[in-house]
C-alpha cells in the first residue's frame, strides 16, 4: 500500500496531502530512463572490452598473423629490391662501361619506378589493400627483372662481339719493323720536306726498301684502293668497323680492290714511292671516329713492353722532316 504523505501549510494553518506534479515526475522517469541506458552502454562497453567474442578473438589473431607475414615479405623484397637495384648499378658502371655501351635509364627498366614516400600503415590496410601493395611491389620487381635480362642478353652479344672487336682494331705495325729502325718521321707538325713549310703530319713514316709488303693492321673491310697520282698515290684505306680506319700510302703495287674482306697481317701492297713523296715508304695514318690519331699507340699486339716503350720515344723523336 502506498504511504501517503502530509505537510503543513503555513497559509491555511492546516496539513494538506503532498501531491507530485506531473512534469516532476516525467522527468524523474526520463532521467531513470538515461540512466538506464548509460549504464548499459558502459556494461556493453565494458563486456565487449574485457570479454571479447570468440569471432572477434578469432578475427584479431588473424589480423596480427596477417600483420606478421606482411611485414616479414615486406622484408624479403625489400632485400631483393637492394640487390637488384645493386645488380643494375653494377650492369650500368661495370658491365656495359667495358664494352663501351651505353647505359640503360631506370625510366627504361620499369614503367613502375616510383616509390612511395611513406609505407600505408598496415593497420589501416584490410586484405585486398595489403594484397594489392604487395602485387604492386612483385609486379615492379619483375618488370626490373625482364629488363636486366634483356641488358645481360645485350652485354652476352657485345662479349660475343669482343673478339670481333679485338681483331679488327688496329693493333700491328703495317711492315715489319723487327728492329724498331724504321720509323723515319713521327704524328705531329713536321717540316714539309717539298715546301719546307711546318705542317700537320698526320701519320707515320715507315721507311723500308721498295717492295716491302704493307699488311693490314686489322681486319676490315678494304674502303678505298686507288692508284690515283699525287698526294698519297697509290694508297688504300681499311674500314675496321667500331669507328676504326686505316689508311696506307705510297704504295708501288695495291694487292686489294675495294669490298674486299681483310684480316690483320694480310698483305695489301708493297712499299713504294708514288704520289708527294721524296723516297720508298709507307705513310700510315689510324683514324678514330673520322679523327686523325697517332698510330704509335696502336702497335701493342707485335711488341713486348719493353719493344714498345722503345718505339714511342723514336717516334717522339724522330726526324723534323716527313717524307712525304
């Protein structure tokens, strides 16, 4: 049974019955009502917090398990990306720099170059975007890949190449000079021996009597084989390839025509007086990309050290005057 209260109003000097009005009491059960319901948050709060589900236990595990395996194949290519990344360093300073090729650009070795600048947290990555980051990292590192192949396959043909190479650059002298006394004028201005005037002698003088075989100094291909008078007269001219050229002057007899394929010791003429010259020689020039160079330091296959240090200080100090 419901007690009922009393108070005394000091108005009507009576005790009247205490009445609750009506807006008291609806918010006294809206307030009962919003306790209610927060402290049922905090429990469900609380609950979920200290007393997680079974799926969520379950769910967790595999995010940290997830978390580990990406982090550790983040490892691994990240290593594979530094060795890589070393390999084609060495491809582009070491490898190709031998056989004088040019680099290949990163911009050519893959599309997908760019790196980020900061990581995507892995926290805030669900599968498909973890997945995804690593499918890009693969992708990159295979597209580097194809194209190192393709540079090892390039450098395997310049290698194949080498001994081509080698044979073909001028590498003996053009008659055989076994006792280093036949360089009569060296590379460099010299006196005119028909004007008496200094000018640029852009090869070098082997004297030798006439009839003295001239041989090619490399393989080639015979460029020029002419038998015109005057300035070099009977000369011939080897194109070597890789930018190499050869050029034999004065000869008395040509044993080539033009077209024609040569190796290194082949003989190509014999040694003779036509043209500009005042006595049996042969005039030997090497050129280099269409550019004059001396000849002397192309003779390091048919002497020793010993022979060739011999040869740069007589052609250095050879006679004033040029033949021819």
């Amino acid at each position: 049974m419901k007690k009922i209260k009393y108070y005394y109003n000091t108005h009507t000097l009576k005790y009247e019955k205490l009445t609750t009005p009506l807006h008291v009491r609806l918010l006294k059960f809206f307030g009962f009502i919003s306790a209610l319901l927060v402290s049922s948050a905090l429990i469900i709060y609380l609950y979920n917090k200290f007393f997680p589900k079974p799926q969520d236990i379950e769910a967790q595990r595999r995010y940290e398990l997830l978390n580990s395996n990406y982090k550790n194949i983040r490892k691994k290519v990240d290593a594979l990306q530094n060795q890589l990344s070393e390999l084609e360093k060495r491809d582009n300073d070491v490898y190709r720099s031998i056989f004088e090729a040019n680099p290949i650009p990163d911009s050519a070795r893959a599309k997908v170059m760019e790196k980020k600048t900061e990581m995507v947290k892995v926290s805030e990555m669900d599968d498909d975007e973890i997945a995804a980051d690593i499918a890009d990292q693969l992708n990159n590192m295979a597209s580097r890949v194809a194209y190192q192949f393709k540079s090892y396959d390039e450098i395997s043909k310049l290698i194949a190449n080498q001994e081509e190479k080698l044979a073909s650059i001028p590498a003996i002298q053009p008659v055989s000079n076994k006792q280093l006394n036949r360089i009569a004028s060296g590379f460099g201005m010299r006196i005119d021996p028909v004007y008496g005037t200094p000018k640029l002698h852009k090869g070098l003088d082997f004297t030798a009597p006439q009839g003295t075989p001239i041989y090619a100094t490399g393989n080639g291909v015979v460029k020029v084989a002419s038998r015109m008078d005057g300035g070099y007269g009977n000369h011939v001219i080897i194109n070597h390839g890789y930018g190499y050229e050869t050029l034999y002057g004065h000869m008395v007899r040509i044993n080539v025509r033009p077209g024609q394929r040569v190796t290194r010791g082949q003989v190509i003429g014999w040694v003779g007086s036509t043209g500009k010259s005042t006595g049996p020689h042969c005039h030997y020039e090497v050129h280099v990309n269409k550019q004059e160079v001396n000849p002397v330091y192309f003779f390091y296959n048919d002497l020793n050290a010993e022979q060739y240090d011999q040869l740069l200080k007589i052609a250095a100090t050879g006679s004033a005057k040029s033949f021819d």
